[in-house]
C-alpha cells in the first residue's frame, strides 16, 4: 500500500466534499451531482500541497439512520476511511443548522484517535464567515470556513492539512504497477470480485444494478504481485443512462479504460451474452488494454445453461478469442486463483517486441503462401513492416499498389499469433502507402 500521510474527507451527504476533493486536486475527479448520496464508495487520489504528498478519500455521506442496505454500506465505509486515515477533514455546511447526521459523524471523530479539521464549507461572502464561529462547539478545534466551488480560503485549509500530516522519512513508493480496471454490463459482480481479491469490503456490493459509480482504485496482490486494481460503474447503453450523475459515471469508466494495462471484462452466466458486451470488448481492443474475460456466477448454472453460455461466448465474442478465458465466482473464489498466472502471460504478451528481420522475414513467407487478394485489378504489395510500438503490440505495414483490406489484415494477425505468444493482447496493425 502507499506510504503516503492519508487525508478522509467525511460528513453528512451534500455537504459538498466530493465538490471540496475536486478543487483540491484541480479537477473533477468525483462525481458531483444536487442530489445526495452521489458518493458510495471510498475514493481515493494522490494530492499534493506545497510540495507534501499524500493521499486524499473521498467518502461517501454519513447517514445515523438508513433503511436500505447501499445506506448502511456507505457508513461503513466511511467509518472505515476514518479508521485508516492520518487525518479527517469533517466538512459541514455553513448555511444550515447542525442535523443529526452531523452530531453522529462528530460523535465517531470524537472517539476516534485521529487528528480533525472542521471544514465548514459555502462560506460564499464575509457575513457567513462571521457565523463560523458555532462550529466551535463541536469541540474538534478551530474551524476552517471555505467555498469549495469558488475556492475562497482552501489554500489555507491545505495549509493546515500538511502542518498537520504526520513526519515521514521515506520516500513515496514509485514503483509502476499495471493498471487492472473490472469492467462490464451492470450488475455482473465487478464489485464483489475486487472485494475477494482484496480481502476486505472495499466497496459496496448491492443487488441494484448501478451502485458503483466513482471508479475506485485499490493496490492489491493477485498471485505473486502487486496491481492497482480498478472497479469501475457498470457500462451501459446510452439510452438507459437516466441520471447525470450514471452518464459521468460511464464516462469515468471509459477513461479507466483508457488509462488500463489490462481489462477483466466481467460476463453473467446466469444472463445471456449481450451485444454490449461485444461493444465493451471492443472497445477494450481499441483501447489497446490487455483482456481476459471472466465468465461470473459459473457455479450458479447448470451444465445445460453452461453449454448455451459457451455458445453464446463463442457466438458473439469470437472476434476476441485471443482473450484468455476463465469461469470464476466471484462470491466464492472459485477459479480466482488463475488470474495471477493470466495477469502476468497477458503482461508479457503486451511488451511482445519482435525484432524487424523477423518480422519482415515471415512477412514475405506469409505472403508467398497467401498472396494479398486482387483489388480493381491490381495486387497490393507488402513492401516492408516495422513495429512501431508495443502495450500493445503495433505493426505499420508498407504497401505498394493498393489496399491489403481489413480481411488480409486478419490474416496477418492470426499468422502473428500462430507464431508468437499473443494471448491476452490485442495488435494493432497500420498500413502505409509507398510511391
């Protein structure tokens, strides 16, 4: 884990800490939205202030009493914030009464062996400053007013967060691990499997499709190494986006795409295979992200569901059949303890880098026993072949005398993957025209 101080954001819902998290970091990192419990997992980032780093939770807002289960799971894990953290900013809003949701976050932070700031936040004009001062009687210290939309006195609240971070002498763990983002249709156990392979309940599971919204970032072991795991909110068609808060949730889930080493595409097997499964996997590919499908729920099926999800798998992710495939249950373990040993192949297969002689000798083995088709009357030519890069693998052909086509493209790349350990990566293959 990071050895970096750790600073808990927490308080009631709409206070306005995921609105404080983003002008702190700089940019919007968290979802914000009116409406609240936007928030409901722990969310964390690297923030830095003056030169000192460290790492800022998001959490989701504290409710004394709840009467459903997401409620009481967004407590727990703001509880469970408070309990790792160096230090606690407890954000309350200037412009109402203390509820008592706040007495009850105020209680925890009382018996808490934690240093705390009272942030008390849309303090917009100097006549709210002026009433600042009836936070004194929650007993946690001086109050910091601030406007966390229109960043009036953060830079003095960031000021006491660092004096109040504890001393370190070491230095920042740098250390590069791959990026592993959960991803797939709602409600498919993305949740679940990043609590398995972290040993704890990092984030909150729930029947309701939709619960994960804030991308949550996790290092973990998995095998014999470490990884920033990623749960990411189910991805869905836009069509059945209904709330701002889900459509930026599904674009955050996107970047995580983007920003991943590997993607483990999370399917249903007590549901069928759907076409947005197809449209995730592609774009995992296009992404150019590793990916290992993970079949879910395996041991909830019978053989006869278990045949038609093999089908349907074959059926309509054929297109990615260079991706390893492992049937798990996320609930109970079973066939996790395999992902370690694809994770690291995968990797492997990403860093693939094949020398140009190689290449370009096979390439004309290849087309010698495949000639590229004739298109309006003319031959294309393969003239030669570089690669310009790897994570993925990325190959620019240089062609003479027309198009090769997306078919003798395909080609190439099962010649490819016949020949070198590609599994778990897609390749990318550019084509260049030559006068």
């Amino acid at each position: 884990m990071s050895i970096l101080p750790v600073v808990a954001v927490v308080g009631r819902p709409n206070v306005g800490k995921s609105t404080l998290v983003n002008r702190i970091l700089g940019s919007r990192s968290a979802v914000v939205e009116e409406m609240p419990g936007v928030t409901r997992d722990r969310r964390q980032f690297e923030a830095d202030w003056a030169g000192r780093r460290f790492v800022l939770v998001d959490t989701g807002g504290w409710e004394h009493e709840t009467d459903t289960d997401i409620g009481a799971s967004i407590r727990e894990q703001a509880e469970a914030a408070v309990s790792a953290a160096d230090l606690v900013l407890l954000v309350v809003d200037a412009t109402t009464e203390l509820t008592d949701d706040d007495m009850g976050v105020v209680r925890i932070l009382r018996r808490a062996e934690v240093p705390v700031v009272t942030v008390v936040n849309k303090v917009d004009n100097d006549a709210l400053e002026f009433e600042t001062d009836r936070f004194w009687r929650l007993g946690l210290g001086a109050p910091q007013p601030v406007s966390a939309y229109h960043g009036r006195g953060v830079g003095e609240l960031l000021d006491r967060v660092v004096e109040g971070l504890p001393d370190t002498n070491d230095e920042p763990d740098e250390a590069t691990r791959p990026r592993v983002a959960i991803v797939g249709r709602p409600n498919v156990g993305k949740s679940t499997l990043l609590n398995r392979l972290t040993g704890e309940s990092r984030v909150i599971v729930s029947e309701v499709p939709g619960t994960t919204r804030d991308p949550i970032d996790v290092v973990t072991t998995i095998g014999e190494d470490e990884y920033v795991l990623v749960d990411t909110a189910g991805i869905r068609r836009r069509p059945q986006i209904s709330e701002d808060a889900d459509y930026y949730a599904v674009l955050r889930a996107r970047d995580a795409i983007n920003d991943a080493d590997i993607a483990l595409l999370m399917i249903d097997a007590t549901a069928a295979v759907t076409q947005q499964d197809q449209r995730i996997a592609a774009e995992v590919t296009e992404a150019g992200a590793g990916l290992v499908v993970l079949v879910n729920k395996w041991d909830a099926v019978d053989e006869e569901q278990r045949e038609e999800t093999r089908k349907a798998i074959k059926d309509r992710l054929g297109f990615i059949a260079w991706a390893p495939l492992l049937r798990v249950s996320a609930r109970t373990g079973s066939g996790i303890t395999r992902l370690g040993t694809t994770l690291q192949q995968t990797l492997r297969a990403r860093a693939l880098r094949i020398p140009t002689s190689e290449l370009n000798r096979s390439l004309r083995e290849w087309a010698g026993a495949h000639p590229p088709p004739v298109r309006k009357g003319r031959r294309p030519k393969l003239q030669y072949a570089v690669q310009a890069g790897n994570r993925p693998p990325t190959l620019v052909l240089f062609v003479s005398g027309g198009d090769l086509g997306d078919d003798y493209l395909r080609y190439i790349e099962n010649r490819l993957r016949e020949s070198y350990d590609l599994k778990g990566t897609p390749v990318h293959i550019v084509t260049r025209g030559r006068r």
